[in-house]
C-alpha cells in the first residue's frame, strides 16, 4: 500500500525524470525493504505505461530548449534602459512555462515557451540595430562557404555525388512546359523550356516568378528590354540550377544564386526562388543576409509585422510615416505564411511585393512567392534544420561525364576574383584537362547565374 503511496505522489514527469528516477526507486526500496532487481520487475510494466506521456514532454523540451537559446543570447546583451523591463517580462514568461511544465501542463506550457521566442525575436529586432550602428562589422564568408573549402566531397565540391537521391523531376515553378535541350544530371534542377507569354506579364515579372535574371531572359531571346511583351509571345526560359549541396533533411538557401532548396530524405523536395538582402551596408544597419546554419523555431500564419528599429529609421529618413506595428492584411509585407528562423532578425516568409522575388532587395529576411510559400509552408515543421550558403560558381556533371559550370554575380564582395573561385573548383574536382577554359573564362565574364556545357571538344578531350 505504501508504495502506491509513492506512485500517487510523484507524477509521470517526475518519474521519467532522469534526475529524480534514482531517488524514486531509493524511495520505494526503502518503504518496501525489497532489494532493487526485484522491485525493478515488479515496476517495470507501469514505466511503459507511462511512456507516452514521456513523448509529449519530449515535444515540450525542444520548445523549452529553443526558448532557453533565445534568452541566453539576449542574456549575452546588455539592452538599453527603456528595453529593461520588456526584456523582464521575457525572462519572466520562461519562469511561468517551466512552472507549468513541472505541473505537466505541457500545452499551456509550450504557449508560452512559443510567447518567449516570439518576444524574443521582437526584441532582438530592436536590438541589432543598436549592434550594427556602432561599429558593426560586415559579415564574412566562413570555411564552409568557400568553394574551395577542401573538406567537401571531392566528386563536386560540395554538390552530392550522382547517387544521392536528388529528385530530377522536382517541379519548378510554373514548370508545365515540355522540356528542351535536355540533360540528364542528378545534380541539377529544373530545365529549359518554351514559355507563353500571359497578359501583364514583364520581364522583370517573368523572372521573378520562374527564378532567371531577366537580362538573361532578354540577351537570350534577343529582345529590347525597352519594349512591352505581348500575350501569347513564346519565349526561351531556362530555371536548370546546380544543387549546391545535399541535406539530409531541412532547408539549403544559396544566396547568389537566390534559391531556397527543400529536401527531405537526402532527396530534393522542391526548389524556389526568393529575394534576399540588399548588399548595401546602411549606417542604421547590415541588411545583407547571414550565412550559417539555423532551425525553424515558430510557424506563424497571418502575422503581425513589428517592424524593426532599423526600418522605421530608414522610414524616417525617407521622410515617410513611420510605422511601429503591421497587423494582418493585405498591406502586411509578411504576407500570409512566415517562418521563424534562429538568426537573429530573419524570416522566412511570404510577400505583398512577388515582383521582388530572385532580387536582392529585403532587408535580410528570405521572401518567397506567395503561391510558393503556400506549398512549402505545411511541408516545414519547426525544428526543421537549415543552412545558408554563399556559393556564386557551381560546378557539376552530367551522366554522361559533361561539365557544367553556373556563375553568379559576388554580390556581397565576398571574393577578390572569382576566376580563382572556379580555379579552384575546377583543379579540386580534376577537370582542368575536361573543361575549355575560353568558355569558362566567358562564364565568368557573363555572370549568367544558368549552368553551362564546358566540355572541352575534339582530340584535346580527355576521357
């Protein structure tokens, strides 16, 4: 009877609990005077009964663990004084979520610790400016962004060896069209194609939607950029991209090439193009996007926009309204779906502005077509994994041992030259006698951001 006692007393979290089960056990053997193998048996049926409720807190723990990385990074800042008391209040609503963990109120407890983060992120908003103002440096390429970073797979620096996975039927937006000039790569995206022309469509919006420069849609179809195009005009477009890397699971973002990759499984999910921060470095803030790696902390449908500090003093330079706080709407420059991510400051989100897409026009967030944002949005749980790179020279071959080179423009200054990018990505992938170096050399010259054949023709091929 007493042990029952004992069971009734302690709950299943404190049970389960790695610090608490020994002394529960001490407990039970000292009131029952059993030996402990024994007393093990005889409770070892009730433990797995309990189990699930382990899982949930389980689910309550990796929302406790990312509240508890955001309060300790604004623990590592010291903010201003009229900031004193919101950063009180963060601290205090972490206090009340564990509170309710420990009473087992996991759903009311994981509320809040979604409250934590959110306010977190709101107060990180207002505080970057501050870092970026005084004295803030430009962010900087790590190892890992470098093409020529010799821990990569020697098969494609850093693109995944031919059987990976990699879906090549992974659809592209608007992908309808029947496929022209194909090639067959594992390694690659999308595809070349004939597109109609709809009414209102521009360049610039054509190449919003599909993710091409529009400059190479018109040097590609030889048309004046000047002149409108009109409804039912076909044009020439070309979405093939070079898969940067392989994940294992999560989201791959390459900035110059302005692409958001979704893979599941090791293999490619989905492809969009999206728009990332502008290059200029302002007084009142870095806008540039980060590199690194990040998870998905919160999903957010219909969000409220508050806008950071950096933002409302550019409104006030401009000589605009300056606006604190953007509900749900259609003016709403989130749009309908955002996403959370660990780095300070940045959304994933959808946008009132699409025509900005594959720009680098936002003040570092990652903006996503709206119709796209709605497909990946259900497909991105939080705690999903990503990375951010900084590759602007891609290299790949085809399945009948082609070379393809992709060249971007390096829009941040990451580079001194990117002919010794490609340099190096060519010797480190033993292709300097497979490749013809004009062509390469005309690459880089175009910045064309679409893989191109640089095989090397006739006796000079090496096999």
């Amino acid at each position: 009877m007493l042990i029952r006692i004992r069971f009734a007393i302690l709950k299943p979290s404190e049970i389960l609990s790695s610090k608490k089960f020994g002394f529960f056990f001490s407990k039970i053997q000292r009131s029952a005077s059993l030996p402990y193998w024994p007393h093990c048996f005889i409770f070892l049926p009730l433990l797995f009964c309990l189990m699930p409720s382990s899982n949930c807190s389980a689910e309550t723990q990796r929302y406790r663990s990312d509240a508890r990385y955001a309060t300790d990074r604004l623990r590592e800042t010291s903010p201003p004084a009229k900031l004193i008391e919101e950063y009180g209040n963060i601290l205090a609503t972490f206090d009340d979520a564990d509170e309710l963990s420990l009473q087992d109120k996991t759903v009311e407890a994981e509320k809040l610790y979604q409250l934590v983060l959110f306010k977190s992120f709101i107060l990180n908003e207002k505080l970057h400016p501050l870092d970026t103002s005084s004295g803030g440096k430009p962010p900087v390429a790590s190892p890992s962004d470098d093409p020529g970073d010799t821990d990569r797979k020697k098969s494609s620096g850093g693109i995944p060896p031919a059987d990976t996975g990699s879906r090549k039927d992974t659809p592209w937006p608007e992908d309808v069209e029947e496929e022209i000039n194909p090639i067959s790569s594992s390694l690659m995206v999308g595809k070349e194609f004939i597109y109609t022309v709809k009414k209102r469509d521009s360049l610039r919006l054509i190449g919003a939607k599909l993710g091409v420069g529009w400059r190479t849609i018109a040097r590609e179809n030889d048309l004046d950029s000047k002149k409108p195009l009109s409804p039912g005009q076909e044009l020439v477009i070309n979405t093939r991209r070079i898969i940067p890397k392989t994940l294992q699971e999560g989201i791959l973002i390459n900035i110059p090439d302005r692409t958001l990759y979704l893979f599941k499984d090791k293999k490619l999910e989905m492809a969009v193009p999206v728009a990332l921060g502008m290059p200029t470095y302002q007084d009142h803030g870095d806008w540039r996007t980060p590199t690194g790696h990040f998870r998905i902390l919160l999903k957010m449908k219909n969000p409220t926009w508050h806008v950071p500090t950096s933002i409302q003093t550019e409104m006030k330079q401009n000589k605009g309204k300056v606006v604190t706080v953007v509900p749900p709407g259609n003016d709403n420059p989130l749009g309908k779906y955002a996403l959370m991510t660990s780095l300070s400051g940045i959304l994933i989100h959808s946008t009132i502005h699409p025509e900005s897409i594959y720009n680098f026009t936002s003040h570092g967030c990652i903006r996503v077509n709206p119709k796209n944002m709605e497909e990946i949005f259900p497909e991105i749980p939080i705690h999903t994994n990503g990375e951010i790179v900084y590759q602007p020279v891609k290299l790949a071959f085809s399945d009948d041992g082609r070379v393809f080179i992709e060249v971007h423009g390096d829009i941040y200054k990451r580079f001194k030259k990117l002919e010794e990018v490609a340099k190096q990505l060519i010797i480190k992938n033993n292709a300097e006698q497979m490749v013809d170096w004009d062509k390469v050399r005309t690459l880089l010259r175009m910045k064309s951001g679409i893989p191109e054949d640089v095989t090397v023709e006739g006796p000079d091929r090496e096999n």
